[in-house]
C-alpha cells in the first residue's frame, strides 16, 4: 500500500503510534557490515575478559595503546587530555576532559564488570572418597542446577605472605584441564526431582571435581589430596595455606560465539554487564569530545550490591572526580557536590529481553525486545519501584531528542511484570549525589545464567547511544 492509497486513519496511526520495529529491517547491507564486525570485536575482548580483573587488565592494554595515561603520574590536566584510575585491578574510572569547566558537570556512562560466579572458599581443597574437590560460595544471583554439569575454568590471583602475586587462569586454552561440579543420574534422582527447582541443588553442593589419582605412598591419610598440592606446588610454588590469601573465581569454560545461523546473536558467559562495560568504553574512546568532560565508570560489586572498596558504594569515585578538580586547578571546597548536581549519566546495565516462551513473567506492552535497539529503563526497583531509581521526565525527553536526532533505535520498558520480579543498578548510587541518572543497556536472554544471548543489533545500538550522549549531552 502506498502512501496514496492509505486512508487517512491509517496515515494518523503511523504518525501517532509508537509501533515497534525490529532494527534489522531498517539496517543496509552496509549497516549489518559494520554490525557484525563491531560484535565479532567484542566477543574477542569478552573471551579474554571473564572477571573483573581481566577486564581491568584489558581495557588498562587497550587505553595506554591510545594514549590514555594513569591519573597518578600526571600532575596536571587540560581539555584534550585522557586519563584513567584503576582501583585494586578491580574497578576502574575513565576520562576525557572536555572545553568546559568540571564544575559545569560530566557526562557518565557507568557499567559494571562483575558477574555471577562461583568463588572459592578460603579453605577449599579436600578430599572424599577418592576424589578432590575445592569447596565453593556462589557470588550473586544464580540458579544453582545451571551450574552442574558444565565446564569451568579457574581464574583469579594468589598473594602468598611475602607480597609475591600468583595469576591464574585454567581452563580457556584447549590444552587446559577443566572442572565440573557433578549432578545425580536420573535413574536416582526421583527424590531431588520431586523437590521445588530452585532447591534441587544445594548452594553447599556446589563442589567442583578436580583430581582423582592418589600420591603414591601408604602413610600419607588424604593421598588425592597430597597429589593436587604437589601439582600445584610445582606449578604455582604455592601451599594449601596460600589459598587463605586468594581471589579464585569458577567462570563457565564456553567460549562466546556467534549464535543462530544468521549470526545474528552473540552467546556468552558475563554479557550482564560486560556488553555495557565493552560498549561504554569503546564510546568514551572514540567520542569526539568537546563540551562536557566524558567519563566512563567500569565498577565492581554491583552484583551483590555494589558494596566494598571496589564497588559504586566507596568513595573511590569521588576521590577520582577530586583529582580531576585538583589537577585541571578548578577546586575549592565544595566544588564536587556541584559538579555531580550539574552531571548527568547513562547507567549501563542490560535489561531482560522479552522471550515468548516464558512470556507469561512479562507485561509485553512494556518489555523490551532483542534487536529492537539500546533498551532505558526509566525506573528501577521492586514491588513498588522500591529501592531503585526513578529518571526525571526533562531529563528523558533530552536523552529521546539525540538519539532521534542520530536515528538511533531505543526503548523504554520495564524488568517485568508489577510484583513479579524487579531488581537494581548502580543507578540509585548515582543519583543520590544529585547525578541525573537513567538506566540504558542491552536487552538480554537468560540473564545471570552461564550462558547469555544478546542481539548483535542491540550491542552497536548501546555503542551508538553512549557515544551520542558523550558527544551531545
């Protein structure tokens, strides 16, 4: 039907009507070009980039590649000039200044580098009948079954007494051993089966399987055991109390990968939030920054409230935004609270995505959708937006007129359905320092789960968005 034979109820509706629409019926060939080779870029950094450290590890490579210099060894700073602070490898602040004040405000996009996991406890190792097993906690929101029967990898650090640190990571290359942690063969399993879903598996059962060959010699009590922590000392030089002073985490062993014959989703392990970490910070790097000093928060402990030194609670960040001030020589007392009174920020974390098998947890009307573009979600929080934040309507309307003005695809949905779920970001952190804050990330299948889908649509469209708002702001 052309526009000539439309009536003109149907000239008002597409006029009027907010109708939805997948992105990748508006991209060009040379849209999906470009697409694919941004996502094929981020799986490459994702499967390098597991935990937090790594990540730290790999973006510190990719900023001083750029010309990013640490905050630390400059004692000044000018428009133009791009510095960062990495806190305790864990967490890490991003800036380029820009041609106005600091006091004027900053532009933040502000994602997380946490993810659900298995940590080991401090004391791990043992042994029971004829098997070691290291012994763990599970760190954030998890489904305890998904983790049974799959392959994992041992990543982290060891700090033995004398300051010596030990990295490790066993399990990604192909001549790696893995781990698992066992599950019951159905022909036992009625018992555990009858039981609710979420208590077929014991969070204290979650002990990963890694050796079954004894240490030769019959006066030895837990000869399993004694040969893991012979191969470990001979690898690492390490003991078993060394483990005390360690930070070892389990992370799925499963590469990301391209999903669906068309390609057109990326499959992985960490995509919450480190497809928004990944797309805030290749923004902050190729932002043609000139009006307000642009900064990018890569942050810990957002999984488990982003408490600790390393997460959004600690004052960290304010110590970064103060060096700023001081070194570009604009501070005086005070100064900081109206820098952030004045800032506005994207908090980048992914969303759920609408998925219609399970439809029934979803108001649809207000879901967002895979390959639909960069989803905001105005308002955080539970049962009655409790505990979360609520974005202000000028600051939406803004934040709507650039990315309609670089015909960039968004949408504004909700984590489902009233009183069935909810959940938080950094958002409110944020924006209890006077920040203009609303929550902007990638819609995500299978979210917390050690296998995550994301469009390839909607990762470039987060990119776009960041980018547009450090440019634009």
């Amino acid at each position: 039907m052309d526009n000539k034979e439309k009536t003109e109820g149907k000239k008002l509706e597409e006029e009027l009507f907010n109708n939805k629409k997948s992105g990748w019926e508006k991209s060009s060939e040379e849209d999906k070009k470009i697409i694919l080779k941004f996502s094929d870029e981020y799986i490459k950094f994702l499967n390098k980039s597991k935990t937090e450290r790594e990540f730290v590890k790999s973006a510190k490579a990719v900023l001083d590649a750029n010309g990013y210099k640490d905050i630390k060894t400059v004692e000044s700073i000018k428009a133009g000039d791009k510095v960062y602070c990495i806190n305790r490898e864990k967490s890490m602040y991003i800036a380029v200044i820009g041609n106005k004040k600091l006091e004027e405000g900053l532009n933040l996009v502000g994602a997380h580098i946490d993810s659900p996991r298995l940590d080991l406890k401090p004391n791990a190792l043992y042994e029971d009948s004829g098997f070691a097993y290291f012994n763990t906690h599970y760190y954030g929101g998890i489904k305890t079954y998904q983790w049974t029967t799959i392959p994992l990898s041992l990543h982290g650090v060891i700090v033995k007494t004398n300051g010596e640190k030990i990295e490790v990571n066993i399990g990604e290359e192909e001549s790696d051993p893995i781990f698992t942690i066992t599950d019951l063969l159905p022909h036992l399993a009625r018992e555990q089966m009858q039981k609710k879903l979420g208590e077929g598996i014991d969070g204290e059962d979650l002990n990963l399987l890694i050796g079954n060959i004894p240490y030769n010699d019959e006066a030895v009590g837990e000869k399993v055991k004694l040969n893991i922590m012979k191969i470990l000392n001979e690898k690492y030089g390490i003991k078993e109390a060394d483990f005390l002073s360690s930070e070892l985490e389990l992370v799925p062993a499963f590469k990301a990968r391209s999903l669906g014959f068309d390609g057109s989703m990326v499959a992985g392990y960490g995509q919450d939030d480190k497809v928004c970490a990944y797309t805030s910070l290749r923004a902050v790097m190729e932002a043609n920054v000139q009006n307000k000093t642009a900064v990018c928060i890569l942050s810990d402990k957002e999984e488990v409230g982003s408490m600790g030194n390393t997460g959004m609670m600690s004052e960290v960040f304010d110590h970064f935004v103060s060096e700023l001030l001081n070194k570009s020589g604009e501070n005086r007392p005070d100064l900081l609270k109206k820098v952030f009174c004045n800032s506005s920020m994207l908090s980048a974390d992914v969303g759920t995505a609408y998925d219609p098998i399970y439809a029934s947890v979803s108001d649809r009307t207000n879901s967002a959708f895979a390959s639909y573009g960069v989803s905001f979600d105005k308002y955080t929080g539970s049962r009655g937006k409790a505990g979360g934040s609520d974005a202000n309507a000028e600051f939406i309307g803004k934040i709507r007129g650039i990315l309609e003005k670089n015909n960039i695809s968004y949408q504004i949905s909700e984590l489902g359905r009233v009183d069935v779920g909810g959940g938080g970001t950094i958002a409110y952190i944020l924006a209890n320092k006077g920040i203009e804050v609303i929550d902007c990330g990638v819609p995500v299948l299978s979210m917390h789960s050690p296998y995550e889908v994301t469009s390839k649509f909607d990762v470039y469209s987060a990119y776009r968005t960041y980018k547009a708002f450090y440019e634009e702001m």
